[in-house]
C-alpha cells in the first residue's frame, strides 16, 4: 500500500495530497475551495481540541459561541481590519430562494435583498466587540477571557487540504483587560500554550517570535506567533497571538470605569489556531509509508492484529487480542482490536502503517501458546518480540519513547536546516537549500517587501528573546541590530 503514496523526495506537494486522501483524514468536496474532513481527521483533530481547551480553561477561559453572520457596517468601524480581510469576505445579499418560473430549478428571490449585507465570518473580533460593550461597565467585570470553537470562511482560489481552504475549523480568544500590561502578558501567556501544545502534544519544535508590521494581523498592535519547518525546508505558522491595544475598544465604544471612578476604552487580545495544525503534523513526522503521528494525537495508539488459519485459531487469538486490549486500557492506552475476517493480516498491516498508529502488536496461536506478542513502532518501523505479563508496562513505555522521539527527531532536522547568511549571494543559496535563514534586516517595511518579491521568502518573525548583533542588512547593507528569521512558507 506504500506505493499509493507519491515520493516526497520527487514531488513533495503530491505525496502530501495523497497522503491525506489514501490515509483517510479529508476529501475535496462538491464546493470547490472547501474539504470534508472525514472520521479518522475528525478524529485526530478532536484530541487536539480536547487537549487545547483544557489547557484554555486552565488558564482561566471559558467557551463562549458567536454568530456565524456579521453586518457588513460592523466591518468598516476598524479600518485596518477591513483593509486586511476585504478580499477575502464572502457576502451574503439575499434571504430567499424561490422557483423558477420556467421550471430551471430555484433562483434568488430578487424581492428578498437584504437591507444589509452579512459578512461569513472571516474572523470574529467584530461581532463579538459588539457584545462586549454590552457586558463590559466596570472593572469589576474584567479580565473577560473567553474563547469559541468555530468555523470561519476566507476566499481562497488556490487551496490544499487543511493547509489553505476556503471554510476551516479553528478556536479564537478574545479577551479584554483593564491595563495594557495585563493585555500584552495574555498575549504571551497564550502563545506560551500554542508552544507548550505543539511540542508537547504534537512533538513540533517551534520558534516563538513576534511578526513584522508587514506580517502583522489587520488592527493588532502587535502579533507573536511559534513558527515550525516542515521536512521540505518551508516554515509553516502555527499560531498566532494578537495585542489589539485599544483599537477595537474604541472601533466599538468598549469602556470601563474604573476604581478611580473615571471611565477608559478596555485593552483587548485575540489569539488562535486552525485545522492548519493537522497540515503541519502530517509535513513534520510522516514518510513515503504514510502517516506518523505523536502516541498523544493518535486516536487510538495501539492495534492488535490477530493472525490466524483456521476458525479455532481465529477464537483463540481474538480472546488473547481481547483480554490484552481490556490490560491496555486500564493503563490509560487507547487500543482498537482489529477482528475483522474479511481482511488479511498483511492487508491490515499496511492500514495501521499508512494511518501511522503507533504502535501495532500482532499475535498468532504460537504467540499465544508462548505468552508473548510481536510489537512494531511506526516511528521506527522496528519490531520486537515481548512478554505478556509485562506488555502493558512495556507498552506506556515505549508510547512515551516515540513522542520523545518523534520531537527529538523533528528537531535535529530543524537544527540541521537553520542557517546564518551575512551576503545576499549567500543568502539566496540558503534559501534554495531550504530552512530557516538568520539574517539581518534594516527594519524597513520597503526592503522587506523587496525580499520578498525578489525571493518568495517573508521575514517568519523576530525571535522572542532575540541577542543584539550588529551587522549590515542583507539587501541594503543599512546598519541592523539583530538578525530575524526568513523563509519561504506554506
């Protein structure tokens, strides 16, 4: 079944859209610009939310839903947030369909405009400033932190599945605070969290860093962001954190009187991630066999496979597969049983690997007899063979060996792949061989731009923490004080 898949050696693009079809995690559907995702995705992407929200609510948010349709008069309050989604909007104009009168079907009730257009959601800060005025009055009411799991829309012509597509799924925070500093130690409070997530849960080393003015979201002050580089030398954002100062306080009359008794606009943040991060699991950890995911993320971490000849056999194995399933799930280990007799061994052998389940264990009559199982690990596609009577410890051990492996792994790549350039000849040639390129910039948004239009590659960030250098920028060679992190991205 490995031959499914395309090479990522020879066509790195293809073997990922494979990949996603042949394992089963999305579908292109009937609407061009937008994918299903299908049970085993789905499945994946609930551990994550599952995971991400805990750590939400034990940073004190709770969840919150706001409407999928925002008037369009909302939208032109903040012009730099407008300016920045405008393109990327779809409108809806009418309430109504009806019959065609010459039977072709249905048509729009052209009686039925809308008095105001609605905006799809490209993201919600509109709408939800819009409710916040109402439950903001004192500071006896903040800080609000609240974050929704939703759905959003932005027009995209060319899109990949998970990657770039016209509707995905995501969570956005959105919180308001009495004082800037309180708002700015949020902002980095939650990009904390998308990097603990990322390493933790999905094994992806990250760089935290904050985004140029250029790459900034429409109406932030500022924009902090953990940025990962997949196998083929591109960087993918991860996720994103936004100090929104005061803008959308002011764009939506949000005040606050505080103990002093005088009234002040609320300092605000936003901060999320999509189903981007099912792109970046798959490009971080998978090869030419398939999917291979974190022990953490797999929906169930273990398969048993049963081998068997005869309807006796197929007894014995399948009471043996059952009773170590039962011992693996009271260690807290996610196990499937795989007992279907309409498919060989081999078949399902190739299933597990490209759906990259951790750990497979297989067990046959003479397995039975002799107390022990055969184990195989997707990361290394080593096989062992080991006792019964200590599997489950053996089991927790080695599932804990692949998460750690799985980082360490991804991180030498990263390690292996991040380059320093001091001459523009230099830096061109790093940027072919791929990676993250340090480097220094003379902080002008016109040289960036002119980077960018002669290299395909944008500034990712500047990294959190970053060391004074002084140095001479890669194109100008104006005077620059520290280098930041170019690549070309997905």
């Amino acid at each position: 079944m490995s031959k499914v898949l395309a090479s990522r050696e020879e066509n790195y693009a293809q073997w990922y859209n494979d990949l996603v079809i042949k394992a089963d995690l999305a579908d292109n559907s009937a609407v061009r610009g937008c994918m299903v995702i299908k049970p085993y995705g789905y499945a994946i992407w609930e551990k994550m939310q599952q995971a991400l929200d805990q750590m939400f609510k034990d940073t004190g948010h709770v969840n919150a839903y706001f409407p999928l349709f925002i008037p369009k008069s909302f939208l032109s309050k903040e012009a730099a947030h407008i300016e920045g989604f405008a393109k990327e909007c779809a409108v809806v104009t009418h309430y109504r369909l009806k019959n065609d009168e010459n039977g072709k079907g249905v048509i729009v009730d052209p009686a039925a405009k809308l008095e105001e257009e609605l905006i799809v959601r490209p993201t919600s800060e509109t709408i939800i400033w819009n409710t916040y005025r109402d439950w903001i009055q004192s500071y006896r009411d903040l800080p609000l932190l609240i974050n929704q799991w939703a759905n959003v829309v932005r027009w995209e012509m060319r899109t990949r599945l998970f990657l770039r597509t016209a509707e995905f799924l995501w969570q956005e925070g959105h919180t308001a605070h009495a004082t800037a500093e309180e708002a700015v130690e949020e902002t980095r409070r939650m990009l904390d969290v998308y990097a603990d997530f990322a390493e933790n849960f999905m094994a992806i080393p990250v760089i935290k860093g904050v985004k140029t003015a250029n790459e900034r979201f429409a109406g932030a002050v500022d924009t902090y962001c953990i940025e990962a580089l997949m196998q083929d030398g591109k960087a993918l954002q991860a996720g994103t954190s936004h100090f929104l100062g005061q803008n959308f306080a002011k764009a939506f009359e949000v005040k606050f009187t505080g103990k002093d008794g005088k009234q002040d606009y609320v300092w605000a943040t936003s901060w999320g991630v999509s189903t981007r991060l099912m792109g970046a699991l798959i490009m971080t950890h998978s090869d030419d066999k398939g999917l291979v995911l974190p022990p953490k993320l797999a929906p169930f971490q273990v398969v048993i496979v049963p081998i068997y000849r005869s309807d006796e056999e197929y007894q014995t194995v399948c009471d043996a597969g059952r009773a170590i399933k039962k011992e693996l799930e009271r260690f807290g280990v996610r196990v499937k049983l795989d007992d279907r007799d309409t498919h060989k061994p081999g078949f399902k052998f190739n299933e597990y690997e490209l759906r990259g389940v951790p750990l497979r264990i297989a067990i046959g009559p003479r397995d039975v007899a002799n107390g022990t199982v055969e184990v195989a690990r997707r990361d290394t596609l080593e096989k062992e063979v080991l006792q019964m009577a200590d599997l489950s410890n053996k089991v927790v051990h080695l599932l804990e060996q692949i998460q750690q492996n799985l980082y360490t792994k991804a991180l030498s790549h990263r390690e292996q792949n991040t380059h320093k350039a001091d001459h523009w000849d230099e830096f061109i040639q790093k940027l072919d061989i791929g990676g993250f390129v340090y480097a220094h910039w003379d902080g002008t948004s016109e040289t960036e731009e002119k980077i960018k239009d002669l290299t395909k590659a944008t500034i990712r960030c500047i990294p959190l923490g970053n060391p004074s250098e002084e140095g001479r920028c890669i194109l100008t060679g104006k005077p620059s004080t520290q280098r930041v992190i170019f690549a070309r991205a997905y």
